[in-house]
C-alpha cells in the first residue's frame, strides 16, 4: 500500500528500497536478501508512513521544541507518540504486512498473533562512519497488532531521544535530513544468538574473525549483561582457531509479551553453545557478507532448530586500524627437516634484512657452497623467524658415514641423539647427482684461490678497497646499475671463494691435527696449546683486539686501524648493520677499557710459553715423531690463518654491499627502504621502475615483529609456529621438536669444549655487545653467540660460554689463543644461569656447574677464581 506515489509499507528485499525510503538497516537486510543469505522475512514501515504520522498535528513543531531544551526529556517525547493515533492509511498497510507474516507457519494458537521482531532503521544508521548502535529501540516477541503499533510509534520516538539527538550532533547529521522507517520481522525463536566480526574488533587484525556467541535470543549480550563465548575464526582455513567459553549466566527467552531474562541452567553455562559445523557456517557467511560490502562488518546472527539466520548487518565503524601486513619468513613449513643456526648464528646473529638474506642466498650459498646450496629444490639454508639456519638433512644427504658425521657435528654444533637428522625425500642417485654435476664447476672456481690463497688475499683486500671507493663516488642510478654488474658482483662472488677455499683448507686441518695427536696420547690441555697459532698478531679474529692496544701505545693511527679493521663488527653479514669505520666514537668506547687491553700481551705470551712446553713434552715422549709434528703444525697454523683471513675479506666485501645500498639509498631517496629490498629489486629500482618499493611496509612489519619475538631455538625438528613458541612459557631454547619426541633437559650444562682451562668465576649474562661495559674484569661471560665483534671483551672474561658454537667457532677460536677456557654450544646457557650465579666453568669437559645461585636481591658476589687455566 502507498500513500500517493511513496509506499507505505514494502516487503524485505524490494530492490526499489533506498536508504530514504527504508532507512540503513532495512537497506542493509534488502541488500542480504538479494544476495541469497539467510533473513528471515519481514517487510518495512517507510518514511513515508513516518512523515505522514508527525506530520498530524504540528507534531513535528512539538518535538522540536522538546528536543532543543538544554535537557531533552525523553519521557515528554514518547508521550507525543503515545498519544498520537497512527493514520489509517497507515495502520491498514502495517496489518496487511503484520498478517501475511503469520501465513503458512504453524503458530497453532498464535496464527493471527505471530511474533515478529520490531526494529528501527534510520536513514541515518548503519552508514560506514556511524553505525548508530544502540541508539534507536528494538523490540522482540512483539504479538498483536496492538503490541505492533505501539512498539511503531517507540521506534518512532526513539529518534528523537537525548541519546540519538546527541549522536547526531556529534557526527555533523542535520536533523531535517533524519527520519526513521521500522522493520517488522518473523521472529526466529532462537536457541543460541550473537554477534559475528568480519574482523578482529579489538586488534583490528583483518585475517581473523571473531564470534560472540550466547544461549537465546540474544538481547543480554547485546546489551552487556552477559559474557559470552568467544571464538576466534582463522580467515586463510575457515576454522575456528580458539573458543573460550564465557559465564553465560543469564539468558534472553521469550515471554508472554516481550521477553524477559532467566538464569542459565547450570549444565549449560559451561557448554558451548557453538560446534564446529555452526562455527564454519558461520565464517562462510561473514566472508559472503564482507564480500557484498566490501568492508569488516559486525553481523548479528540468530541459530534455530540448527540453522543460522542472519538478523542484522552494519559496517564495523569503530574497528581499530588494520595491522600492517607482514610477509611470513619460516622455511619450516618447507617439509620435516632437522634445522641448526649453531654455525651461521655468528656471521648472522640477529633477525637478517631481505637485503642481507638475498646476497646470502645468491653469493655464499650459491658460492661458497655450490653443490650443497640446493638439492632437488631442497635448499641447504633457511629464514626461520629472520634468523638464518642451515638445513642438516641436506647435508646428510650426501654421505652419513662416520668420519663425515663427525665433520658436521664439529661444524655445526652438537648433534641429539633424541632428535635424528629426517632423511631428504630425494633418491639417493639424484642426490650424488645434484652435487657430482657441480663439483668440477666448483673444483675450477676455487682453483686459483687453492694455488696461491696469501695472494689472493691481498688482492681482494686492494679490490675491495676500490671497489668501495668506486660506490661512494657513483654519480647516478644508473651508474650504480652498471657498477654493481661490472664490480661489486664479480667481488662478491670472488670473496666467497676466497672464504670457501679457507675454509676447505682451515676446516679439514683443524679437525684432523687435534685427532692425530689424540692418537698420540696428548692431554687435552695441550693440544688446545698446540692447535693456537704461532705469532697470533698475524691471527685475522685477534685483529681487531691486538690493534687497538697498538692504538693506544701510538703504534698505530685510527686511519689505518680503521682500513684494516672498520669492517668487522657483531653482525657481519648483516648489510644494514653500522660499522666501526663509519662510528665515530666507536674507537673511543673501546680504548676506554684500556686495563683489559693490557692483558692481551701477557695472555698470548703466555700461551706461547704453554706451546713451547706442549712441543717439548711431545718430543720428549715422541721423538721420531718430531718432524712430523712440527710438519703438521706449521700446516695448521697455516690453514687456521688462511681460514680467518678469508672469513675477514669476505666480511669486507659485504661492507662494500652495505655501501652501494647506501649509497643507492642517497640517489634515489629512498634510503633505507632498500634494505628491505633483494638485490634484483634493488636493481630494478637503480633502473627507474619503483614498483618493488610496494613491498617495503610488509617486510619492514616482518623484520620488526620477528625482533620482538625471543631468539628461536638452536636446533629445529620439523615445522615450528615461532609465535606459539615465544608464547609457550616452558618454551626450551635449545631445540623444538615438532613431534614432541626430545629429552627433558638434564640437571648439568653441557656443550663442546671449546678451549681448555678450569675456572670459577660470577657469571655475566649479556644479550649483545652493546651491553659489554657490564662485564668486569674476572667474570664468566655468558652469551648466546660471539664473533669478532665480541672481541675486545674476550681479555675481560675469565671464561666464556655460549648457546651456540661448536670447535671451529669464533669463541673457541679467540679463546683458545688467549688462554681462556671455554664451552661453546650449549644451546640453553643463556636461559639457565643467571647473572650473579657462580659457577665452575671446565672447558675440557664442556661443562658449567653452578655453586651457588645468584643472590635474591641482585645484588653481583664477590670470589676468587678457583682455578686459573
């Protein structure tokens, strides 16, 4: 029915409805119908009805009046209504609509009374920027045509209530533009009702959904009065994630007129009032929902008789900004594999920038490792939470006999015998294969680098040196493009070289010296002596420690301390990373702890002595033996030298990859976004096209997120969540099983040795080297990883333990050369002790035993060493 050419009344989903002639709500249900999702019918009073309705007897004058008092009255404006008749023509069309919702529903005695829902819908609500909830009435079990009409005309007056006229004012809304049409529909006679947030409502996270969730109608947790449950749906699966199930100790139920609330039974308040089909009903009918709006949306939802109807839905307009997106590093999910950071944690001990993880993948792995970097798209390293791991079962892969077994354990750290290294899913024949068909590429590539290693050596120092002269002086984009293709990238791959074949040399010597003189019974104590270089100072890790004292004697100037040292600093690899040549006052800082740098000299002179008396002790017992021992010392000295010397210009040439970053950042000012870009990416942006840039905020958010998470463990078995780990507060930093299958952790702690020596010291827990000024002279420095960073606190500590490490790490390294005993590997020793724990650090043994406890109150214990090595 119409009055003139405006309908009156028009039924739910009439696509002629607008937001002026139905108001938002109505729209909003029109819109849900026509989309196919389940409303249960209904029609509505327009507009059109509410303006011939205050338009009788200068109504509208009237609640103008009432309404622009310094204190509205709400009671003053629901008697206007009250005694106000509704026109006939009005009340005709609202029992016509209010009867042919009672046809074909059996209500037995209700036929003629069905119960219907009575909403208000302002032109107003339901908009993106004002939703209006709350503001206007609803009222359900609405029975009679009487109860219909008067909970009309309290719809009506609702738009006219303190509240209402006040959240207009708020939000800008004229008045002359506000009218309120109202919704009659059936009732669903609810078991279970709540609401449904298309997206987090209190985080704002768009990749999740959350259900409210209680018994009956629904009204109570609208209202508040009741805590519901809750449940929290994952958007990339569909499935519910968490339910956490509420008090619910009232409910809504219908009354003989109305509704009223009751007391839950006792039986269900602790019962879920959601299963999981209901619950991934529910997902697929918020993202059908989102999808029709294009925005988060708060839907109001109705389950009866095991079919979910939806009531109502309105944008979510109070939703706190959406997180910013971040990209997803964990190369877990990649398959069951066994992952370690115990070797790389040095060179890489924090979270990496893309940057730094694209030249890692594509010059030392594809370099330094060749044959080993993929096996059939298995890659041997991976980006764990940012951190860099190595993939132990491709290693493995290749040969699982006894003296190769013994060469990853010696490279990489301990191995579990709880936590077996998984077998890579790849026939053996494709796995020989994958390396034999590199190998001679391989074997050419280290050649000239095998033949004459000091040579090369120095020419990659002098190249670095120009090539990072060159950067700095590179006058545009372009320029910048073709420098790194003729230079920077030829460096690159030839400083890897340089280190592999170091390493090739330094790695099998250090691992093969120390056994031959085993088998010759030497003490452990001596051959930690007798594996220490003769002539330290030209010891590439004790560099940067042994020229700062040349410094401070005035042997030295800064300039040529930073030449030959500036690059090397805690995180080497990292191209982000600021460096002890372009930090000013970093010289300053260290000559500050001048007394522990006097230590140095009687350290290695020591040291010297302890060798020369290991050589004699070896010649006394073994004299036909001598030539071949000093034969075997001068190779491993050698080797061990070459391996170092390699690490240090490798370490350079990142040092000139940091500086065409930088220096790309000047030119095309972006600056440091473009660490957060691969080295393509940033080629393509030296190229003119910024496209890659799109990328930055997500990967800026990853970085970020994943340096706020605790470290991950040393060793990973199998798939890790690195979120659910840090939550876990019996969470183990040693290592993390997917399948829950390793060992309790033991009462003692235990990792390689590093260098011989027993000690009892306080322990000093330090989580970076910025931290160092804390360590005093004497202490047990404990930490997660060293590097040569970390050097010029070494003559400090009177031992050093670590998480991660294993016999040719950088702490076993130094510390042996200096004297100082060490346990490296530990994987947890940073999370057991304490700072103000004593303790008996055995470095023969790869043992710390605590004496005693810290003290309660913090406070640092005095004591002697009980043992100097």
């Amino acid at each position: 029915m119409s009055g003139g050419d405006v309908p009156l009344v028009v039924a739910l989903g009439d696509p002629a409805a607008d937001r002026a002639l139905v108001g938002g709500k109505a729209e909003s249900l029109t819109r849900l119908v026509a989309g196919g999702l389940p409303v249960p019918p209904g029609f509505t009073i327009t507009t059109a009805a509410y303006h011939q309705f205050i338009g009788q007897a200068g109504l509208q004058r009237r609640l103008t009046v009432a309404t622009g008092m310094a204190d509205p009255d709400d009671a003053a404006v629901a008697a206007l209504f009250a005694e106000q008749d509704i026109p006939e023509q009005v009340e005709k069309a609202i029992r016509e609509g209010y009867a042919a919702l009672g046809q074909g529903v059996p209500y037995g005695p209700h036929q003629a009374r069905p119960p219907v829902a009575v909403r208000s819908s302002a032109t107003a609500e339901d908009q993106s920027g004002s939703s209006f909830a709350g503001q206007h009435e609803s009222y359900l079990n609405v029975r009679g045509l009487a109860a219909v009409l008067d909970a009309v005309r309290r719809c009506w007056a609702s738009l006219w209530s303190a509240r209402a006229v006040a959240y207009r004012a708020r939000h800008g809304i004229n008045e002359k533009d506000s009218a309120m049409a109202v919704v009659v529909q059936r009732l669903v006679p609810a078991q279970a009702a709540g609401v449904l947030f298309t997206a987090d409502p209190v985080t704002g996270e768009r990749d999740r959904m959350v259900i409210n969730a209680c018994w009956g109608l629904g009204e109570a947790l609208v209202g508040g009065q009741v805590a519901p449950d809750r449940v929290v749906l994952d958007r990339a699966t569909g499935r519910g994630v968490e339910y956490e199930v509420g008090a619910k100790a009232v409910m809504t139920v219908p009354a003989e007129d109305g509704t009223c609330e009751r007391p839950t039974p006792r039986a269900m308040r602790a019962r879920q009032v959601l299963g999981p089909v209901h619950v991934d009903e529910l997902g697929r009918l918020g993202e059908r929902i989102e999808d029709l709006y294009g925005v988060p949306m708060d839907i109001e939802w109705a389950l009866s008789e095991g079919r979910v109807y939806v009531l109502q839905a309105r944008p979510a307009t109070a939703l706190p900004a959406a997180p910013m997106s971040r990209e997803e590093w964990n190369d877990t999910r990649t398959g069951d594999f066994l992952w370690t950071r115990s070797n790389f944690s040095e060179a890489l001990p924090s979270v990496m920038t893309p940057a730094t993880w694209s030249l890692f993948q594509k010059f030392f792995v594809g370099e330094a490792w060749m044959g080993l970097a993929s096996i059939e798209g298995h890659r041997a390293a991976g980006n764990i939470a940012g951190r860099c791991y190595v993939n132990l079962s491709t290693f493995t892969a290749v040969s699982n006999s006894k003296a190769y077994m013994t060469f990853v354990n010696e490279a990489f750290g301990p191995l579990r015998a709880d936590m077996p290294i998984p077998p890579l899913p790849v026939p053996r024949r494709k796995v020989l294969w994958s390396v034999l068909k590199v190998t001679p590429r391989f074997r050419r590539a280290l050649r000239p680098y095998l033949k004459d290693f000091a040579r090369q050596v120095e020419a990659t120092r002098e190249r670095c040196h120009a090539v990072h002269g060159a950067v700095r002086a590179a006058p545009t984009p372009s320029a910048m493009a073709e420098l790194w293709r003729s230079d920077v990238d030829p460096l690159l791959r030839a400083g890897c070289r340089l280190f592999a074949a170091g390493g090739r040399q330094g790695g099998l010597l250090a691992l093969t010296f120390p056994r031959w003189l085993r088998r010759h019974g030497v003490s452990d104590a001596d051959i930690d002596v007798l594996r220490i270089t003769a002539g330290s100072d030209e010891l590439e890790s004790l560099g940067p420690v042994l020229g700062l004292e040349q410094l401070r004697r005035g042997q030295l100037d800064r300039e040529t301390y930073a030449t030959r040292w500036g690059h090397r600093c805690p995180d080497e690899f990292e191209v982000s990373a600021v460096r002890p040549a372009e930090d000013e006052g970093w010289i300053d800082r260290q000559l500050a702890a001048g007394e522990a740098l006097d230590h140095v000299a009687g350290l290695l002179a020591r040291q010297e002595r302890a060798r020369a008396d290991a050589v004699r002790r070896f010649e006394r017992r073994h004299p036909r033996l001598a030539r071949s021992l000093h034969r075997r010392l001068d190779n491993a000295t050698r080797a061990l030298r070459g391996r170092e010397a390699g690490r240090s210009e490798v370490n350079r040439a990142f040092w000139v990859a940091r500086t065409f970053w930088l220096r790309a950042g000047e030119l095309t000012g972006h600056g440091d976004d473009l660490f957060f870009l691969t080295v393509d990416e940033l080629l393509t942006v030296l190229g003119g096209d910024d496209a890659p840039l799109a990328a930055v905020p997500s990967r800026r958010a990853a970085y970020d997120h994943y340096r706020s998470l605790p470290s991950p463990p040393v060793l990973i078995r199998g798939r890790i969540d690195p979120e659910r780990w840090a939550a876990d507060p019996d969470r183990r930093e040693d290592a993390y099983d997917e399948h829950g299958r390793q060992n309790p952790p033991g009462e003692a702690i235990t990792g390689f040795p590093g260098s011989a020596g027993s000690v009892e010291g306080t322990v000093r827990v330090l989580d970076s080297v910025a931290e160092g000024e804390a360590l005093r002279h004497g202490d047990i420095l404990v930490t997660a990883v060293t590097n040569v960073g970390w050097t010029p606190l070494f003559p400090r500590a009177a031992a050093i333990v670590t998480d991660m490490g294993a016999p040719l790490s950088h702490a076993a390294i130094v510390a042996r050369e200096l004297g100082i005993p060490a346990v490296v590997g530990c994987g947890n020793a940073t999370g057991r002790l304490r700072t103000g724990d004593r303790v008996l650090v055995d470095g023969a043994a790869g043992s710390v035993t605590v004496l005693r406890p810290a003290p309660s109150d913090g406070a640092m214990p005095t004591g002697a060493p009980a043992d100097s090595p």
